[in-house]
C-alpha cells in the first residue's frame, strides 16, 4: 500500500477499525489504490445502516418501555 494511502486510513479511526474488522480490502488496496474511492463508499454506507440499526434498536427499547409501563399500571 503506498505511504499516502496509509497515513489517510490511519487519520480516520473509525475507517482504520473498519479496515480491521474487514481485512479483504487491504488486500484490494494493495494492488490498486484507486480502490480507496470504493472502500469510502463501503465504508461510509455501512456507518449509515450502522447508524440506521443502532436508532431502530432505540426505538424498540423505547417501545417496550412504553408496554412495560402499561403493563405495571
């Protein structure tokens, strides 16, 4: 991977946990560094149903608060 290419990954933690946890694509960017357009596509539309997920899952806990509360009632 070249230097340029690695200090932009390593400045974003969150990518650089990405790239952690989805090792396939060092080995993309190795062999060709226009492959980093892809992975900030990938990337930011796994933080977008990450933060999609993580606010239905509020939502739901909140539901069910709501039926408990009814319930104690």
């Amino acid at each position: 991977m070249e230097l340029e290419l690695l200090l932009q990954v390593e400045k974003d933690v969150k990518l650089h946990e990405y790239l952690y946890t989805h090792s396939m694509w060092y080995r993309l960017l190795n062999r060709d560094s226009k492959n980093y357009t892809l992975l900030e596509k990938e990337f930011k539309a796994f933080k977008h149903q990450n933060t999609m997920n993580k606010v239905n899952d509020t939502i739901d806990n909140i539901e069910l608060l709501t039926n408990v509360i009814k319930m104690v009632e």
